[in-house]
C-alpha cells in the first residue's frame, strides 16, 4: 500500500515574464504613469509664494509645527477630523469607482501598478523582452548576464532611492534637505525613511510585483462585495472566440466551425499577473487592458474582427445593457459628493481666527489696595489668516471695568488693547482683567472675551468665561 504523500497548502510562486505590448491601452497607462509619477516627484519642488516667515513650499507636511501647507490652504491641528473626513472620502471614492468600473484604480492608478510598469520597462530596456529576458534567466553566468543583471538592479534601486527621496521632501523645506542629504547632515528619521522606502519601492515593484497584487493587497479581496453584474471588467467573448483553432489551415477551410480565437497566447503572455483572461472572470485581475491589446494587435495583423476581449460587464455579456445608474452607484456618488461637499464647505468657511481664554486659579482673584478685584488670564490667539493682522480684545459682562496686556502698549480709541499676529503665528498672552470697587457684587460674573480684527470686524472670535470676586 503506497503512504500518500502531504501535499503542500502553498503553491511554487513562478516567475511571470509579462510581454510588452503596445496599444491603446498601454499608452493611455504611460500618459497615467507619467502624470503621477510627474506629479510625485516634482510637487516638492514646487515654491509657493507665503508671507513672511511662512514656508514657501506648495505643498508642505510641518510635522514639528502641527501644520499642512497646501498652496494657500493650511491645516491646523484643530482641522485634523478633516483627515478622518478625507480619508472616508477616499474610501467612497474607492467604492464608486469600483461599483461603476471594477478595478479600474488597480489597473490605472495604484502606486503597485504605476511603480511596477516603470521597473518591468527598465527590466525590459536591459533584458528586452518576455523571451530575451526567460533565455537569459535559464542561461549560465556570463560576464554579460552579470552586467545586466547588476545594471538593472541598480536602476531600479536608483528609482527606490527617488521613491523615497521624493517622500520625505514633502515633510522638510525640499531644497534644504536635498544639500543635507549631500553632505551628509539630513536627520536620522530622513535617512531611515529614505533606506526604508528605496528597500520597499526595489521589493515590492521589482521582485514581488503581482504577489503584491495577489496576495497582498485587500482591496483585491474585498473589492468582490462592491461588484454587481453591470460593473466594468475585461472579458474574453467565447461565444466569438470559441471553438478557438491555431490551427491557420483548419481555420480556413469553410466547412470547420472555428471560433475567432487563433489560441496564440499572446493574451496570457502579456498579463502582468500571469493569468489566461479566456478562462473567465478571476480576481486576478486587474483590468489593466493589456490582453485587449495584445488581441486586437493580432486581429488587425491578420485583418480579423476585433474585440474578443473588451471592457465590458457581465450584463452586457449576457445580452443586456449595462446600467451605469443603479442604486449602489447612485449612493456610493452621493456620499461622496456629500463628504466632498463638506470638505469644501468647511475649508470655504472656517473661521480664520481662534481665541482660547484660560482662566488663573491660583490665585482665583486678587484685592488690590484701592479695593478693586483683578482676575488674571492667559489668552491664545491663532492667526490662520495668510497674512499678519491686528487685533482688539474687548470683554462684555463686567461694568466698569479695565482690561490690560502684558507687553502690549497699543490701544485704539476706546481704549482696547491692539494685538498684532503673524501669519499662521499662535500667540499668547497674559491679561490682567480688573472690575472697580463700586461696581464691585459679590460671586462669579459670566463674561465673554471678544477679539475682532481691525481691518475686517466680521472676523472675530469670542470666549465665554467667568469673573471670580469674594
Ligand atoms: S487578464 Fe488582461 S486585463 Fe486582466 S490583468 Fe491580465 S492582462 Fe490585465
Ligand atoms: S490574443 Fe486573442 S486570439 Fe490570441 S489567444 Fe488570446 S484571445 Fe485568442
């Protein structure tokens, strides 16, 4: 009796050689790949011009000042919910994009995908393509293979290093931190990051590529519970391309019934994630329209009729109209717009002033010789406004009463203290709030500390707080 072998839970991962293909679609990827990776790369370089003292970096990530500069936005650590907004933003945006369209985003415009094409090209620029580079892995050393292998893993590394270089230029004034990193002076958490990233970008793009897609990334799996029957996905027709024939002589005889599909594999041989679209829809996929090239560059070779594999949706498979509006796209594209709409009109209207009044406890109030009773403050004033401006501090609620500054000798005509604030600037402030003996009641006094701006009265900020007497 033979002892049955335990079979392994894990497949051998085989190496994919995906071919190079040109097309349609793979140019519309290009001008996508060149778009991002244009926009990655170069926006730290982008000067954007601020007031004084402000950094002139467009887009700017001040992790020690608490603040993101984004051209002339800039948010506050009191904006942070925004993050959490923007990232379930992002998430619908996900959702409607993949109701509507399938793993558009996976196929078009994952950091994976985008970072994975530049380095297969790269491969492809020193070991040309699917069948140079499948010879040269099965070949002996040679001083040749070693060059390439070496010059190709450089590049790549190079790419990893500006992945990661480009990164942390958004978290530091970028020109500075470039001469830095020249001579050597760049911060220990720029140099880790930097390492961490150029290792990262080299594995996952370079050596891992589809596992990421495959096995890694969640989206490939949960993005099943956002699909329906109308969402986009590339499909082979097997109703055109069945029985498919290689066959060319069987193909032209008139009497064989053969399908479309002259089973030259090209389709399989240029999928990034090694797959063979003709055996139906497979997670897989990442709908990036490379085997639509591939066929229709053999079609038009042999002046056949197109289209055997297309974007389309498993409705239009079965005869049917895609429904582009449906209701879950219809509620995936209202809360997005909803959230977007609360973005902007959060950002459009937040207030560019805020005003935060501590009250001293210790003491809770001081008699002076002439009986009057003084309650000390510390007030902190945040300017979010792109230039500097000049405030005056007033309180309602207490009769007969003075208020002073410490520091601060300006006043306008009714006698309020004038407080000037930088731009972006949190300042504060001690007060000495005082109230006369003859107006003096006994207990607390509610009071509201205002602060207007001198130049524009609808800005202003108020503070509700209390007055403490014997
Ligand atoms: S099957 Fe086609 S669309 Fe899907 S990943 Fe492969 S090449 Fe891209
Ligand atoms: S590329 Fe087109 S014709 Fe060739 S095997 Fe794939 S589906 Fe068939």
């Amino acid at each position: 009796m033979s002892e049955e072998q335990p079979s392994s839970l894990y497949s051998d991962w085989k190496k994919i050689y995906p071919r190079y293909q040109t097309g349609f679609f793979r140019r519309l990827r290009w001008s996508l790949v060149a778009l991002f990776l244009g926009i990655y790369y170069f926006l730290p370089a982008l000067r954007w011009q601020r007031a004084e003292g402000l950094p002139d970096q467009a887009i700017l990530f001040d992790l020690p000042a608490r603040k993101f500069y984004f051209f002339d936005l800039v948010i506050w650590p009191q904006d942070i919910f925004l993050l959490a907004v923007i990232l379930i933003a992002a998430a619908l945006a996900l959702f409607f994009m993949t109701a509507l369209a399938g793993r558009i985003f996976c196929g078009y415009m994952c950091f994976q995908t985008v970072w994975t094409d530049l380095f297969l090209y790269v491969e492809k620029l020193f070991e040309g393509n699917r069948k140079q580079r499948m010879k040269l892995d099965s070949s002996e050393w040679t001083l040749h293979k070693l060059y390439v292998k070496v010059a190709k893993h450089l590049v790549w590394l190079l790419i990893g290093m500006a992945t990661g270089g480009a990164f942390v230029f958004y978290f530091a004034d970028a020109p500075t931190l470039f001469w830095q990193f020249l001579d050597g002076t760049a911060p220990i958490p720029a140099w880790f990051t930097l390492i961490f990233l150029t290792i990262t970008t080299y594995i996952m793009a370079g050596i891992a590529r589809e596992q990421v897609c495959i096995y890694m990334c969640p989206y490939a799996r949960f993005q099943g519970a956002m699909f329906d029957e109308d969402s986009l996905i590339v499909a082979y027709h097997p109703e055109l391309g069945e029985p498919r024939e290689s066959n060319r002589r069987i193909r032209e005889n008139k009497e064989s019934k053969t399908g479309l599909c002259i089973d030259c594999n090209a389709c399989v041989t240029v999928c990034p994630t090694g797959i063979d679209i003709r055996d139906g829809q497979q997670y897989e996929c990442i709908t990036c329209g490379s085997c639509i090239d591939a066929c229709n560059t053999v079609k038009d070779r042999m002046h056949m009729k197109n289209e055997l594999i297309r974007y389309t949706s498993m409705r239009e498979i079965q005869g049917e109209k895609t429904r582009w509006f449906r209701p879950r796209v219809l509620i995936y594209g209202t809360l997005l717009a909803v959230f977007l709409g609360g973005i902007a009109v959060y950002l459009a209207f937040r207030p560019p002033l805020s005003l935060n009044v501590i009250k001293h406890r210790q003491p809770i109030y001081i008699t002076q010789s002439d009986g009057s009773i003084q309650n000390n403050f510390t007030i902190r004033i945040l300017n979010m406004h792109t230039q500097a401006r000049t405030f005056s501090l007033e309180v309602d609620g207490l009769a007969n009463s003075s208020l002073s500054v410490v520091a601060i000798n300006k006043f306008d005509k009714q006698n309020r203290p004038l407080i000037k604030v930088a731009s972006g600037a949190v300042m504060t402030f001690t007060i000495y709030l005082k109230q006369s003996q003859n107006s003096l009641k006994s207990g607390s006094q509610a009071i509201t500390f205002k602060l207007i701006a001198t130049d524009d009265p609808e800005i202003e900020d108020s503070y509700d707080s209390k007055f403490m007497r014997p």
